[in-house]
C-alpha cells in the first residue's frame, strides 16, 4: 500500500482523491436523484391522478350541465310543448325522438305529471324511474341519476316541461360511452374505465374505457372489489373515482396511469444522470489532472530545483505562480542555498587558503598543480622556506611569527607577480607556480626572490632579517604528478638544508634514489625478521705471531631484487629508520649463535662486533649483551665491540655511560675508523676503550706512502702510551704486513690476510690461515 | 330543495247558518313563519258569478296582473302595450290557446268557458307568465297579507253539508297547474278554533326584476 502510494506519488494521489471525491457525490446525488426521482414519478403519478379525478368529475358536471341546458332548450320549445299540449301519441313519440336527437339525447323518455309514461324511444321496458326522482326533479328544476341498461352505463336527465306550469317529465339518458372516457384520458393524461355493479352481483362491470385500455387485459381492474380507493395493479397506479349510484349499484370511474410509462420516463431519467454522472467523473478526471499538473508542476519544479542546487549548481528559483506554503519553500530552498554557497565558499576558502597570509594552501598548490599536469602545461616552481621560524615563534611569539609570514607573502606576491598560484604550505613554507622558464631564468627569479626575502623587513617597526633556503622545480621534467612533486619539494628542501645552499635545483633521479632508500627500509624489516641478511667474518689475526685470534661479524645482505646492498647504506638506513636496534640485536644473536658453533666445531676465536652509533645512546645495550652472551664459552674479553670514533664522539657522556656499563661486562671495547673523525684525544684518554682500529685509509697502502707510515706509527706509538692495543685493518700486503709488525700493531685485518667468509667456509679459511702462520710469524723476534 | 310546508289554518271566524255564510280561512307557512299572501282559496257552493269581460296587459314583458280571477264565460283581452311583440299562448286543459306574434290589441278577446287554472305564458318570453283563475263560484277570495281571505258561502236552499271541499291555490304550488283540495269539516267550525292541514310551497324565486336597469332604460328610449 505504502509502496503504491510512493510510485503513484503526489500529483497520483490527488488525482485519485479528487476522482474518488467527485464519484463519491456524483454517485450519492445520482442515487439520491433516482431515489427522488422515483418517488416523484410516483407521487407525480398519483398527483396526476388526483388531478384526473378533479377533471372527471369536472367534465361529467359540465357534460351534465351541457345536457341540461340542450333539454331547456328542448322543453321550452314551443311546437315539442304543443305536441304534448295535443296529447296525441303518435305525435307525441315522433316529437320525442325528433326533440331527444336535438338534445343528443341516446334514449328519451317522456312522463305526465303523475310519472306515467306518455311516450318512449326505447324499445324495451322503460327504466324504473323513482317518483322520489321526480319530486327532486321538480324541486331542483332537474333530476339526474345513473342507470345500467344493456350493460350500457347512462347518465339520466329528468326535466320538466312547463307550459308554464307542469305539463309534463322528460327524460333523457346520455351513455357514458368511450367518447367521453377518451375526452377524460386525453384531458388528464390517463386511462378511464367506467364500471358499475349493477347487474353483476358479484362485483364490478365495466361498461365503457378509454381507447388507449383494453380492459379485456387486465380483468385484475374489474375484479377488484369496491370500496377501496385504489385497486392494486402491476401495470397501473389506479385511483376509483365513485360516480354516483342508483338502485341498481354503484358507478365508478377507475382512472390510471400506466406504471410501465411512468417509470420509462425514470428509467430515461436515470440513463441521463448516469451518463451526467459519467460526464460529470470524467471531468473531474480531466479537472484533477490539469488541477494536480498545476498543482504538481511547482513541486516538480523545486524538486528539481533542489537537486540542481544539491548537484552543485547555482540554478535560478523556480518561478512559482502560486503563492502560499510552495512559494514559503521555494524561498526557503533559495535562502537555504545561498547560504550553502556561503559557507560553502567560505569552507572552499579555508580549504583552499591559508588563514595567516591569505595566500592559498597546499591543497589549493596541488590543485593548481593537478590542473597544470593534466593539461600538460609545463610551468616552474619555486619553494621558500624560513629557516628558523620556530625560533622566532618561539622567542619573539607567534604573532609576531604571523605578521613576518605575512610580510613575507606579500613580497613573494610582489616579487612573483606572475605566479600562477603562490601558496604557503606548511610552516614557513611557500610554493609558487610560475610561469615556464628556462633554467637560468628560473635560477635569476629564485636569486631575485632569495635576496628579497633576506632583506630586512619591518615588522612593528623594527627592521627583521630572515634566512630563507630556496628551491626551485621545472614542471613536468622533475614531477609529474602530485606524489611526485610533493616528495621531491621535501627532498629538494632538505637537499638543501643538508647543503646549507640557499637555492637548490632539484637533480633528477634524486628522488628515484629516494624511493629506492624506501624500498630498502620497508624490506630490511622484513629481511631481519626472516634471516635473509647473511653474516660474513673476516678474521683479525695476531700481527706478530700471525695466529687467528679474532674473526669480525660483517653483516652482508642480499637483496632478492637490488642484489648486493652495501652495509653503509642499509646500516644508515636503519640508523634512520629506527631499526638499528633491531638490526643490532639480529646480529648479535647471529654472532653469538654461530660463535657457539665454530667452537663446538673446535674453533677457538674471539668475535668482533660493530656497533652503530646510535647504539650507544640505547640505554638496554649492556643488557641486551649481557643476555645474549650469557653462559659464553670464553672470558667476555674475547668479544670486542667496534664503535666508531665519530659515534663516540655525537654524544659523548651517553656514550661514556654505555661504555662503561659494556666495560663492566667485561667486554673488549675498540674504537673504529680511527683517525678520520674529529677525535678529541682527551676524550679519548677518558674513555673505558682497550684497542684502537686505525682507519684502512691509512693501511691500504702503507707500504707505498711515507706520509701514512708516519701516521700510524704515531697512532702505535700513541695508543700504546695510553695502553691500549692497535688493530690495523686493510692490509692489502706482505710488506704492509710487515712493517706493522715492525711497529708493535697488535693486531692486523685486511684482505691480504683473508676476505670475509661466510659461516661456511670458516673452517677452511682457519685451516689455511693455520697454514700461512709461519709465514706471517714474526721471525725476526723468532730469530732474535 | 327546500321544502316548506306551509299549514293552512282554517278557522271558521264566524258561521251564519243564514242563507249566506261566511267563512275566514287563515294560510300560514308553520316552518316558514309567515303567512302566505296571495293564495287563492275556493270551494264550489250553490253561488254563480256573472261573466265579466276584463283584460290581462302585456307591459314591460310582464303580465299585469299577474294572477286575474274571473268567471266561467268571461272575455278577457290581451292588449300589448310593449314596443315588442308576445306570443301569448296557454297549454291549460281549461283553456288552450294561442294568440301568434302580435302588437296592439288582438282583434277577439278570448272566452274563458270552463273552470279551472289557466297558465299564460309568452313564447319569446319564457320569463313572463300569468295565471288567470276561471271559477264557477262566487266563495272566491285570496289571502291578505296576514293570510286570511273570508269566503261567503252560498249553498241556497240546500242545507249547508257536514264536509266542505277547500280549492287552494297559490302559484308557487308544486304543481300550480291545478289547485289543491282539501276537505273541511264544517261542522267543527262552529267554534272559533282552526285546523291545519300541511301543504307544499315551492321557495319564492329570487327577486330579479325580469329586465334589469339598463334593459328598462333601453326600452323606453
């Protein structure tokens, strides 16, 4: 139900209401119609029979009266008074029915004064007059009774013939015949039956109808009793109407309408009220529908109105003719959608701008840049940065931090007046999209800009520098897509930070580089997790007996795409990425693993291990040791930890504390790469270290540079004074070789010696090492 | 109808047993509370009226008089002094005739021979009518306005009889073609006292002149 009434909606219903409405009345006031209709046909049929008894009765009176005034005529005539004055009877019969026929009389009777009979047109015994008739006759000056003679009904007319006095009775009978019931039937508009009981004890007889009835028909009409006013009839509304009577019975007159004809004209009626009840519903249909498109047509219209305007468009209102509540809400809906552009232009606004400068945002920059990569449309970009914005927010405040950014978008406006879109981006950051330049020219632009930017600007009156770092993009060469852009303006900004150059060009494949570092830390997680980092170890041997003593963990890492990633890279990765810890504990675990083996296989080394920088300001170092070399197999001092010299130095009291707390394990501590960081021999002399690793850039060939020998005899020389062992790595040759033992290094590591194996091949490397030992034993001490 | 009886009250006022006797007759109408004027009361006695010759006038188409009481044998003339011609004719058995469209004075006057009521009557004039009274006898006389009327009574030398036949007549009868008789016990009147015998009387007829203003006034231009 609910379902229809939706699919036939509004303007459906309507139509159905206003039809169901209007066939609701027209059907009542037809059926009330046909009702009335009814029984004003009936009441009119009975009305009109009322009105045909009157008229009866009234053209029987004026009948008699017409008969009575011919008989006057008659009896005043002088040679009819004369022929009964003679008292002849020949006479007196041919004057009597000569007389009678001038009157129209049916039969004459003519009587002496006493009633006996003088003369008489009938054929038959005369009729019974009563002397009481004659009396009133006299009386009256006329007599009238009925009489049933025959089967005949007459009306019967007594006058006197007064010569001047009382010479003699005339009488007269006119019949009642169907002349005058037509007369009757076509004045009143009904059928008339006369009837009588005389003669027919039973009941009545009808002697004379109309010549519209054939009273053969119906003997229901003749049967019926008297007395009643009506008679019952299936075809008729009848009414009796009671003529008189005599002493041979009563005389009426039945007077009827036929029901068949009364209700041909209801029935014809009521097929008109039924075709203007069907014309008067179709109209309504007609009507509704027009009525409920009027009607209709302003929601339509809003409805589409609304959904333009939900569609986002700025349509104008519907003109609606029809003032009220639609015209209420046609202007709700336009006042509801200017504010929605409002504050949709406002949202549009702060989505798009930057509240601070006015400048637009970075979705807005984007946007522009969108456009600008979809049109092809190639265009430059230049970036700006406040170096130290935070700084000033901090120290001089943030509103004051506002008003240098504003002042600062205002000269990028002015400097950059034909940029397609300058936006701020972030904090101190501004993008500009300018117009396509040639390298040089976007280069001068961004100098221009640079030092406009850096000039003194007047913030409350007092003159303020900046330091700003530029960059600058040409577009789409260096980016062609959003993600693009917005990763390589960061790496180019800090590309340029790490420079310290104020304007810096953003190099293609920087970025790519970039994606590859990504790449790299997202699946070095997934390496360490899933052992797919080899360990290799290079062994470190005693410089002057030639003896393994030590084998240093080198972490190697195939890539299953990037094949061979060096351990720098993915080191500093993992430095960078936070995974260093991680990667630390991984390689640790791996080493003291695989130490535990080799000397279950009869190995019997030390391990070296490297430790990133950033593992010395990691509280849990020590521990995380401790844990993983619990139970180990030799004194603690046989595992060194390699820490470079630059890591030491980042953070040196934390360092100092992770130092300690190693030291106190009991492990070796060594510091790495000595010689190329900016190493502070104090420091140095304070830390809880017992080896010093000069740098391979000093060995590698050593043999060849009197400059490097010089250095890392010092360094021997050096760290021996300060107690601690010297470990030379690099050593590429016998002779290199050589001249550290000749030195007093302590220990020697390079690939003259062997190159890093991995776990496999340990054992054979040892083997051969062993076998090698000879030749690198010191045999001048030997000798000496 | 209405139907009034009027009561003829016959009372001997005064009985002569003398050759000649009178007799007063009073006629009343009991219901119609009135007496009734102009009633002819009659009774055949020994007494003989000598004929007269008299005249019956047609005038502003009526006959005057209207009721004229003569004499078997009389003549009477029927002198038209209208400026339109009558037909005066009489279907009575006492005496038809019928004297056609005339002016003037008809030549014969006519002898009333026989007893008896004479209706006159004019043919092209129905309203008009008359009665002439033809008797035998002299104990004739109508009623006055108190309804009385005194007959002298003449039986000559024969004794006066127990019974007496009274002819009443008025022109209102019922049937005004023939008195009527009633019998009268003349030996009870020897007292002053009355008895009454009911007789019909037809309504007098309503009072039209028989031409109106404007006719009169157009006949005597």
């Amino acid at each position: 139900m609910g379902r229809l009434a939706n699919r036939i909606g509004f303007r459906g219903r309507l139509v159905t209401a206003m039809v169901a409405l209007v066939a609701l009345v027209s059907l009542l006031i037809g059926a009330l119609l046909m009702v009335y209709l009814f029984e004003d046909e009936k009441s009119r049929a009975l009305e009109q029979l009322t009105i045909a008894e009157r008229l009866t009765n009234e053209v029987i009176a004026r009948r008699t009266d017409l008969e009575l005034s011919r008989l006057n005529v008659v009896v005043r005539d002088f040679g009819f008074r004369s022929a009964i004055a003679s008292r002849d009877p020949a006479t007196l019969s041919s004057a009597l029915e000569n007389h009678s026929g001038r009157a129209g009389a049916d039969f004459a009777l003519l009587l002496d004064q006493r009633g006996e009979l003088l003369a008489s047109t009938l054929r038959r015994d005369l009729p019974d007059i009563a002397p009481s008739q004659l009396t009133n006759a006299r009386q009256n000056g006329s007599g009238r009774s009925l009489l049933a003679i025959d089967q005949r009904g007459y009306e019967v007319l007594t006058v006197p013939v007064e010569a001047p006095g009382l010479r003699a009775w005339l009488v007269a009978g006119f019949e009642l015949d169907q002349d005058l019931a037509d007369i009757i039937a076509r004045l009143s508009g009904s059928s008339i039956i006369f009837r009588t009981s005389a003669d027919s004890p039973s009941g009545f007889t009808s002697f004379a109808a109309s010549s519209d009835i054939n009273s053969a028909m119906d003997p229901a009409l003749l049967q019926s009793a008297g007395g009643h006013n009506f008679i019952e009839s299936a075809r008729y509304f009848t009414r009796t109407l009671n003529l008189g009577a005599s002493g041979q019975g009563a005389f009426e007159a039945i007077l009827m309408i036929s029901r068949e004809a009364s209700l041909q004209n209801y029935y014809s009626r009521a097929l008109e009220i039924a075709l203007l009840v069907a014309a008067i519903m179709v109209f309504a249909t007609v009507l509704a529908l027009l009525v409920a498109r009027y009607l209709g047509r302003p929601v339509l219209q809003l409805a589409q109105y609304a959904r333009a305007v939900g569609q986002g468009l700025n349509p104008h209102a519907p003109n609606i003719r029809t003032g009220g509540e639609l015209l209420q809400l046609r202007d709700t809906l336009r006042d509801t959608l200017a504010q929605l552009s409002r504050r949709e232009a406002e949202i549009r606004h702060a989505a798009t701008h930057d509240e601070v400068t006015g400048l637009g945002n970075r979705n807005a920059l984007m946007h522009m840049a969108t456009e600008g990569f979809r049109t092809g449309q190639p265009c430059s970009l230049i970036g700006l940065r406040v170096n130290d914005l935070s700084d000033i927010n901090d120290t001089l405040g943030i509103e004051f931090g506002d008003k240098v950014l504003l002042g600062l978008s205002q000269r990028l406006r002015d400097e950059l007046s034909d940029a397609h879109h300058i936006a701020r981006t972030g904090g101190g950051e501004f993008l500009a999209l300018l117009p396509a330049c040639s390298p040089e020219a976007l280069d001068q632009r961004a100098k221009d800009l640079h030092a406009s930017a850096e000039s003194p600007l007047n913030v409350d009156s007092t003159p303020f520098s900046l330091r700003t770092t530029l960059i600058s993009m040409r577009l789409p060469n260096d980016a062609s897509n959003t993600n693009e852009l917005r990763r390589r303006v960061n790496l180019t900004f800090e590309q340029a930070v790490q420079q310290g150059s104020a304007i810096t060009l953003y190099e293609p494949g920087q970025d790519e580089n970039h994606l590859r570092e990504l790449k790299l830390i997202s699946d070095l997680h997934s390496a360490i997790r899933n052992n797919g980092l080899h360990m290799n170890y290079q062994p470190k041997l005693d410089n002057h007996t030639g003896k393994l003593l030590q084998l240093e963990a080198l972490v190697r890492w195939i890539h299953p795409e990037l094949g061979f990633i060096s351990p720098e890279e993915f080191i500093f990765l993992a430095e960078q990425s936070g995974q260093i810890h991680e990667l630390t504990d991984h390689i640790l675990q791996r080493v003291a693993d695989d130490a535990r083996a080799w000397f279950h296989e009869g190995l019997d080394v030390g391990v070296a291990i490297n430790l990133s920088a950033m593992d010395l300001t990691r509280p849990g170092l020590a521990e995380r040791v401790a844990r993983t070399f619990a139970g180990w197999h030799h004194s603690m001092d046989r595992i060194t930890l390699e820490v470079t010299e630059s890591a030491l130095m980042d953070d040196p009291v934390e360092a100092m504390a992770t130092l300690n707390r190693l030291r106190d394990l009991g492990v070796t501590l060594s510091v790495d790469d000595f010689g190329t960081g900016y190493s502070s021999l104090s420091q140095l002399r304070k830390l809880p270290v017992q080896e010093l690793k000069i740098d391979k850039s000093f060995v590698l060939k050593l043999n060849a540079e009197p400059q490097d020998q010089l250095i890392v005899k010092s360094t021997i020389d050096m760290a021996h004074g300060l107690g601690l062992k010297v470990v030379a790595e690099g050593i590429e040759n016998l002779e290199t070789w050589k001249l550290l033992q000749s030195w007093g290094c302590n220990v020697g590591q390079g690939f003259f010696l062997s190159r890093p194996v991995s776990r496999a091949d340990l054992m054979q490397t040892a083997a051969s090492l062993l076998e090698r030992q000879h030749e690198l034993a010191d045999m001048s001490q030997e000798h000496s | 109808m209405t139907k009034q009886t009027v009561l003829l009250l016959a009372g001997c006022l005064l009985f002569t047993p003398a050759l000649a006797e009178e007799l007063t007759v009073r006629i009343q109408i009991t219901d119609g509370t009135g007496p009734v004027t102009g009633a002819l009361v009659f009774t055949q006695d020994s007494s003989r009226a000598a004929p007269i010759q008299t005249e019956v006038v047609q005038k502003d188409r009526m006959f005057h008089p209207h009721v004229l009481i003569i004499p078997t044998g009389s003549k009477v003339d029927f002198p038209n002094r209208d400026n339109t011609q009558h037909h005066v004719y009489s279907f009575s058995p006492a005496k038809p005739f019928n004297l056609e469209l005339y002016a003037g004075k008809p030549e014969a006057p006519v002898v009333f021979d026989q007893p008896g009521i004479v209706e006159l009557g004019c043919n092209i004039h129905d309203h008009m009518q008359a009665f002439i009274v033809v008797a035998d006898t002299r104990a004739i006389g109508q009623t006055n306005e108190q309804g009385e009327v005194s007959l002298l009574l003449d039986f000559g030398s024969a004794p006066a009889p127990g019974a007496l036949d009274l002819n009443i007549w008025h022109p209102r009868l019922p049937d005004n073609t023939k008195p009527v008789i009633r019998e009268i016990d003349v030996t009870s009147l020897a007292g002053v006292s009355a008895t009454s015998i009911p007789i019909e009387l037809d309504p007098e007829p309503r009072h039209d002149g028989p031409l109106d203003h404007l006719q009169k006034r157009f006949q005597e231009l």
